[in-house]
C-alpha cells in the first residue's frame, strides 16, 4: 500500500504531469517530420535529463517514444510520406483513403488504434515483464534466423498486382542492407572503394528517398498552381462513430496488439517489423483482401495498433533484464545509467517506486498521445488545402534534414536523393517500393543469424540443417511461416482471380 500511494503521488504531481506532455508532444511532432522520429528526439532531449528528477526524466523521454511511434502517420495519411519506418504500412491504406475525402477518418482510426496498442504494451509491460522476457532469451540465432525469414514471407502481401516485382523489391532492399562491414569477418562488400560506405547504408535516407523526396518530385511534377495534395472536402465524421467502428474489429486490434508486444521483445525486430507482420495478418483473415492497398480501415487499424505496442514490448527487456529490445529502449538505457539506475532484477528491488512510476506513467503519455491526436486533426486537416507550391519546398528541406540528422552526413542526403530518383523509376515500372523497406530492415537479421547458427552447429559438430529446425522454438515459428505462406499464395491467387 506504501508503494501504491508513493507511485500515484508521484505521478499525479503537476511537474511530472507537465513533463509527460512536454515529450509525447515533441514525440508526435518528430515523428511527423521525415527523416526524424523518435530515437532522435530521445537523444536530442537526453542531455536535458541529467538536472531532473530521475522518474520525470524517464518519462519525458518516453513520452516522446509512445509519441514519435505515432506521429509518423499523419504525414503518411495526408501527403504520403511516411515520417517513419513504422509508418510505411499505415501510409500505404491511410493516404488512398485521404485521396477519397476520407482524411479525417483516417487520421481518428490511426490515433485512436495506437491509443489502443499503447495501452496493451503497457498493460503487458506492467504485468507480464518477467514472463515475457524470459521467453524472449530463449530466442537463439536459429529462431531469430526464421522470425526474419516469416518476416519476408509477408513480401506477398505488399506486391500489388504482380508478385515478382514483389519479390524483386524486397531483393533490392536485402542487397542494399548487405553493403558495408561484414558483420563476421569484418570485410568490406559492395562498397566500390568508397569509404563513406564502408559504414553501410542507413534506414533513415531510405525511408526519406524512397517516398518524401520520390512523392514530392512526382506531386509537384503534376500539380497546377492552385492544386492540392489531397482532397479538400474532408468529411465530418465523428470520434464516436470511428469509435463504435474500431469496437468492432476488437479481436483484429488484440492479435496486432501481440504481434506488436512480440515483435517489440525480440531484439533485432521492432514496430517497424511488426507493422509488417500485423498487416499481412490482417489480409490474411480479411474477407476482402484485394482491397489492400487501396485505403482498408482494417489494414490501417491494424499497423497502428502494432506500432504502439511495441513500445511497450521493448521496454519489457528492458526493465526486466536490462536487454534493450530497440534502438530507442537503448537510449532509454543510456538515460537510466546516467542516473545511477541498473535496469535488470536489482532495479525492482532497490528502486521499486521508481520502475512502477516509470511503467504506470507510460499509460499517461498514451493518453496525452491520443487527446494531441483527436482534438489537433483539424488542425492536421489543414495540410490538405496548403498549396503544392508551399508543400513541396518545406516538405523536402525537412526531408532532407532528417536525412543529415541520422548521422550527421551530407553524403546520406546525396543518398537520399538518389533513392527518390530510383523510386520514381519502380512507380513508373509498376514496383512496389514497400517491399525494398521489408528487405532492407529483415536483411541483416536473417544473414546475420544464419551465419551465427552455422558458426555455432559448427562448433557443436552437428548438421546445420538439423541445428536450424530441429529446436521446439523453431518448429513453432517453421509452422507459423508455412501457414503465412499458403494464406499468401491464396490470397494473391485469389485477387488475381477477381
């Protein structure tokens, strides 16, 4: 009971009330912006913690993580430009359905669902870490090696109308992930002696190549001087009534919510990989599948529940063992060394109130997510009626930017660049440039954990086959990806048909 009161005094204070605000707010808007998001704005905002008190700290910080997973849809809603990684599946059903006049239903349905994933990672950090995580250790590179290949199997669902061109992007993207430092032998590959990529190629001027800078080329290559970017007749609908709809798709927002609490515990995946495997599971149980990709309220409830998930899922680690379960999570932990925190058991018992402030104030920042969410949509709206001619030029320096920003290079700007030249060819080829998404972030996992399982079954003296799918974990993930598998040749089989 003397915890209880000290965690509710603590959180129910004005400052840490204040601080909660101040990060999800700043999260949302970096995560609107291409090229930024929330790991940047964790760093940004990290060194302004060392005055502060620890737990507000903490959750300013997380504020801005539950936010930036959010605010990268509502670029991708309104202009179809994912702001980030997670977004690019949200984007693929939000911004047809703007196109449609559909705008404002489309931005409630993605606040509205991450509110919903927000608060299932929290609830399954809060009370399932030490049962979750444990089974996350479990995870050796055979089973990781085969949770990356179920990650590529999803490539049918992102292809469109041709599956090879599928299949073409997502190789494109594995290719793209392999150029650099080989990860065993240290050796340099498909770096032609240039040294800046010897550091290997980065997702953040991929994702701004491949649609800020491709979409605004080709928006302003056939805009008028008086057009806009999506319709302008938004509709009046209601939060209620995009309410009562999403209580009706309960069991669709439950299973994102595991993929994403499950993506977000495995290190190495995330709620980029997650948005990916809840949207091929939503085609796979929908009963109109071939409306994929062409603004699906359901395809889009789903990525957005997952998303915010799995900001829960990779604190799970996190707390529990002091494993980071993501690029952001481990800034978190930067954070809480810098204080004098040890995450793992020891933080539970020597800093229980601490670590309950922390995951019960995690439900705050989903709320300050979702009230920024409802109540700024108009206010998003408006990006709707803005000119191409002031659109284009903010939107592309913004990109840029946030291309420098990931590692502070001019050369990934040049990269970027040339990636929004060679999405603007695959448009005009008919390819997809999702899938080279999917490639790019599952290439390095599924080489990488081969090539340990083949290290280590040689070690071990055993066949590397037999290492690989002869383990019970493995068999689980080997039944799921057969499964996704035949459920994808059926699906597109059967759009084709249609």
């Amino acid at each position: 009971m003397a915890l209880f009161l000290d965690v509710a005094a603590q959180l129910l204070s004005f400052s840490t009330l204040f601080w909660i605000t101040v990060g999800t707010v700043i999260g949302v808007i970096l995560g609107a912006i291409p090229g930024l998001g929330a790991a940047i704005g964790v760093v940004l905002l990290l060194p302004f913690t060392y005055s502060m008190d620890p737990a507000q700290g903490l959750l300013l910080l997380g504020g801005v993580f539950m936010g930036g997973s959010y605010g990268g849809v509502i670029p991708g809603i309104l202009l179809n430009i994912p702001g980030t990684a997670t977004a690019v599946m949200s984007t693929l059903e939000g911004h047809p359905m703007a196109k449609r006049g559909q705008a404002r239903e489309a931005l409630i349905i993605s606040v509205l669902a991450s509110g919903i994933g927000g608060v299932m990672g929290v609830l399954a950090m809060i009370f399932l870490t030490p049962t979750l995580a444990s089974v996350a250790l479990r995870f050796g590179p055979p089973e990781l090696f085969l949770v990356g290949l179920l990650g590529l199997t999803l490539v049918g669902t992102l292809t469109g109308d041709s599956l090879w061109k599928g299949i073409f992007a997502a190789c494109v993207g594995i290719m793209l992930s392999m150029v650099g430092q080989d990860m065993v032998t240290g050796g340099y590959r498909f770096t032609f002696g240039i040294d800046y990529l010897g550091a290997g190629l980065h997702i953040v001027p991929l994702i701004v190549g491949l649609f800020a800078l491709s979409e605004m080329i080709a928006q302003f290559a056939r805009a008028g001087s008086k057009e806009v970017i999506v319709a302008t007749a938004l509709e009046k609908i209601g939060v209620s009534t995009v309410w009562r709809d999403l209580r009706a798709r309960w069991s669709l927002m439950a299973r994102s919510s595991v993929i994403g609490v499950i993506a977000g515990i495995i290190p190495g995946t995330g709620a980029a990989i997650a948005s990916f495997m809840s949207y091929g599971e939503a085609r796979r149980i929908s009963k109109s599948p071939e409306t994929f990709g062409q603004g699906n309220p359901e395809a889009l409830t789903a990525t957005e529940t997952s998303n915010n998930a799995a900001v829960g899922g990779a604190l799970i680690p996190l707390l529990a063992l002091g494993i980071p379960g993501s690029a952001t999570a481990s800034i978190i932990y930067a954070a809480m060394t810098l204080h004098g925190l040890v995450p793992g058991p020891r933080l539970f018992s020597q800093n229980p109130d601490l670590a309950y402030v922390f995951m019960v104030g995690m439900l705050f920042t989903v709320l300050v997510m979702c009230l920024i969410g409802i109540f700024a949509v108009p206010w998003f709206s408006l990006i709707a009626k803005v000119r191409m001619t002031l659109i284009v030029p903010a939107v592309s320096v913004f990109a840029l930017i946030g291309a420098y920003s990931a590692r502070n290079s001019f050369s990934d700007m040049v990269i970027a660049v040339i990636f929004g030249v060679m999405a603007l060819f695959f448009r005009k080829a008919g390819i997809p440039v999702a899938p080279v998404v999917l490639g790019f972030i599952l290439g390095p996992v599924v080489e990488s954990n081969f090539r340990r399982s083949i290290v280590i079954a040689g070690a071990r003296n055993i066949n590397t086959v037999e290492f690989i799918l002869f383990r019970p974990l493995a068999a689980v993930v080997i039944v799921i990806v057969a499964l996704v598998l035949i459920s994808s040749f059926r699906s597109t089989r059967n759009a084709a048909k249609q």
